[in-house]
C-alpha cells in the first residue's frame, strides 16, 4: 500500500515533567499541515583507517530530535503549542489548579505528541518544546489561520499498537487510550481576528498602595496582588518569597473578564475593599480593566496603572498579520541508560516577541511613531470565542513604504514588545492570553 499523508493525525498530552508522558488522556492536535515525528539525527561521525580507501568505522553522537509542526488553528492543538511558547503559569482558581500562558517564563513547557497511521503503526515524541512558532492569518488568500512550530524533541519511539512498554527508551503504553476524533469545528480564518490597537494609555487608570515590599501583576485576563509578606500570618518579609494576597478572593486572583470586575471602576471598588490595600479609579469609571497595560508594578508605594484608552480602534485593511514567539532555548545534550540525547534536558533562553504586519497605507499614524520612537501601549489579537492575546509596549523596529506604480500603496511593519510595569522580571508580559493549557 503506498502511504498518503491522509493517512497521518497526531494527539498531544501535556507531560508533568520534560519527557515524562503519563499516558492517561490524549488531547487532537488538529489540522495538519508540516508533520515529521521522525526527524531524527544521528551525528554520525567517521572514523578513518590508514591504508584504507573508506572509513573503516562509524561512531554515533548524540541523538537530535526535532520535530517541524504546522497546524491549523483548529480545535486546542495550537493553543497548546503557542501557549507553552510563551510558558505555563499555575495557580489556584475555583478551587483546582488551572494553568495559564498569562506570561513569558523561565522553564519549558513540554508536551508528548502521538502520531497515528490508519491501520496502526505508531510513533512516540516525549519532551516536544516550541522553541519558535508564528502565528500567521493573511487575509488576501482566504485561508485558514496557521501556526508554525519550530520542536526539538527528548526522543522517537515507534510502535505497532501504541503499547511502548517493550520499547528501549520510554515505558508508556497508549494502547488502551482512546485515540480522540478531529476538532469538528473549521478551523479559523483571518476573518476571525481582529487586531485591535491602544494608542493612548495617559488619560484612564487606578492608583493602587500597598503593603511593604507588595507588588501586583496584570495579565490578559488576571490580575494577582502579592502582598510582600510570608506565612499565613505574616512573618519574615521577603519580597523574594511574597503570598498572593487571598484577603481579597480565597485564590488571590481576580479575574478581569469577570462581570463583578470587568470596569476600573469596579476593579478598584474590590481591591479597596481589602484593608491592606488602597485604590481608586479615574472618571472614566466605564473602561474595560482587561485595557490595563500589562506588566509587573512595585505598589509598595502609590503607584498608577494606565489603561488604553482606545481598544476599539483595529488595525484596517489588513493583509497580513505574523506573530512570532522565538525563545532561543538551549539544548543540553545528557545520557540516558545507555543513549546519548542531545536534547536530555532543554533550558529556556530569551524570549523575542515580534508582531509583523503589512496593511494599506492610510495616513501617517505608525509613521509619526516610528520615526519619534514612541511606543504603542497596547495591541490585542482576539480570536473571539477561541480566546485572545494582549502584546504590551510595542516599539515599531523596522517601517517600510514601496510604491509601485498603479498599485495601492503598502505599510510594512515590524514591533517588539516588552511589557509595562517596573519591578521584577515585568517584560514577561510582553506577550499575555487568556486561555487554560
């Protein structure tokens, strides 16, 4: 029988620890586009003989895996992928343990990917890292919203029934899980994102006081107020070892999209309302507090957090849009029993977030802003129903205007971003989104 790619899907189960699949649930990747679970180098390396027209001998290096990965954004696969590119963080909400890309992080994020062929024969991936994706939707064509992940892998593993238990590296048995149906939904189209832009962030904000050593932290959706202190009761202050403050809700987040918050006004009514806290609001007492730029703020002492103050404002005529999550990772090559793997562990490098748009030129807005080197506050990605995500601090890096003769003229634009905020690892929120993992 002659093998046809229609023959190949993928599920994904997210690992406890890097290269550690439990093999309980598995969740649809989605729809395919670039997929090679066998990607593997073997770094062979010659060894010549004196007298000897060839190399008398092979010595193999480190085994390198990567895995090239480009789905549709169609169901959760490729918010698993994009999510671990900017990172996990976990905390409690409703009483379990939910974990959000709310911020760029320091550890890696990994996932076990199982492909499948009809009729069998399986393939194991375990310790997949997006070291770079784009998310990329060009609205001239039509098609579908895609991300494009660049993996490296800790090993690949195959199989004739999913059952790796036998295998000489992972000890996992798929064979009894059950093998999950494709997203029924279509995948997204550039249709379905609105790229929204926040010019203004001086006019609408809270002014929040803390306790000593306190510090808040504004997300997509969440913020999280640290109270500085240790111990249930207090203790030893240490800023280094602060506690989500829970006098306010039970786990020390409030949830922005929340009806109850979901206003500065409202926002500032509630932190206020803990005795340990001091905020108020500006007039504009009806702006959504998901437009408060996000970052890291020291409120050990009186400290303003601006809003945007113009989010219904969007990028027009769009083209085409590509964000890009590139995070440098390093691989640390390590032994295992008796195999040597150049990706045993993987440690988290910088992270660049670059958002590269090109759009009919309208006026000379981006323009100004590029050449005096002012910021963009806020930009928002929203995917609707499917989630969305806030890019804070946006300096546009590269602009460029061709003309062409007898053709329209096209703005192209490249923006990094670094988040707001002043205390602390703030350029995390550089990137935020407000989906679970």
């Amino acid at each position: 029988m002659v093998k046809i790619t229609q023959n190949v899907e993928a599920a994904y189960e997210a690992e406890a620890a890097y290269g550690n699949p439990a093999a309980s649930a598995l969740s649809h990747l989605g729809l395919l586009d670039t997929f090679d679970p066998r990607q593997v180098e073997m770094n062979i390396t010659p060894v010549p003989s004196i007298g000897q027209s060839t190399d008398a001998f092979h010595a193999r290096g480190p085994i390198a895996v990567s895995l090239p990965l480009k789905v549709a954004c169609q169901g959760t696969g490729w918010k698993a992928l994009l999510g671990r590119a900017i990172g996990g963080t976990s905390f409690t909400e409703g009483g379990g343990t939910v974990n959000y890309p709310i911020k760029l992080t320091n550890s890696a994020d990994s996932l076990a990917i199982l492909a499948r062929e009809t009729g069998g024969d399986f393939t194991l991936v375990g310790g997949v890292v997006p070291n770079e994706v784009t998310l990329e939707a060009d609205y001239t064509t039509g098609g579908y919203i895609t991300l494009d992940a660049n993996c490296t892998a800790q090993y690949t593993e195959d199989d004739t029934d999913g059952n790796f238990t036998g295998g000489d590296f992972y000890t996992e048995d798929y064979s009894a899980v059950a093998f999950p149906a494709a997203p029924s939904a279509d995948p997204l189209l550039a249709t379905d994102l609105t790229v929204s832009v926040g010019e203004a962030a001086a006019t609408s904000k809270i002014t929040i006081d803390g306790p000593s050593l306190s510090y808040v932290e504004v997300g997509e959706r969440f913020i999280r107020l640290f109270d500085g202190t240790t111990g249930t009761n207090g203790g030893e202050v240490d800023a280094d070892s602060s506690l989500l403050d829970t006098g306010i809700n039970s786990d020390g987040t409030i949830d922005l999209a929340n009806g109850s918050f979901d206003t500065l006004t409202e926002l500032a009514s509630t932190i206020n309302g803990d005795g340990n806290w001091s905020c108020s609001a500006t007039s504009s007492y009806a702006l959504s507090s998901l437009n408060l730029l996000k970052g890291i703020y020291n409120t050990a002492a009186s400290r303003d957090i601006w809003a945007a103050t113009n989010m219904t404002s969007v990028f027009t005529n769009l083209k085409t849009v590509s964000l890009k999550i590139a995070n440098n990772n390093t691989a640390i090559p390590g032994k295992s029993g008796t195999t040597w793997l150049q990706n045993y562990k993987i440690a988290r490098g910088k992270a660049d977030i670059t958002l590269d748009l090109t759009m009919t030129a309208e006026d000379e807005t981006y323009y100004d802003k590029y050449k005096a080197g002012t910021t963009i506050p806020l930009i928002r990605l929203d995917f609707g129903s499917s989630g969305s995500i806030a890019l804070t601090n946006g300096t546009i890096t590269s602009f460029s205007r061709p003309l062409s003769p007898g053709g329209e003229i096209v703005d192209t634009m490249s923006i990094k971003f670094r988040g707001a905020g002043d205390y602390k690892d703030f350029s995390a929120y550089a990137i935020s989104a407000d989906w679970t993992l």
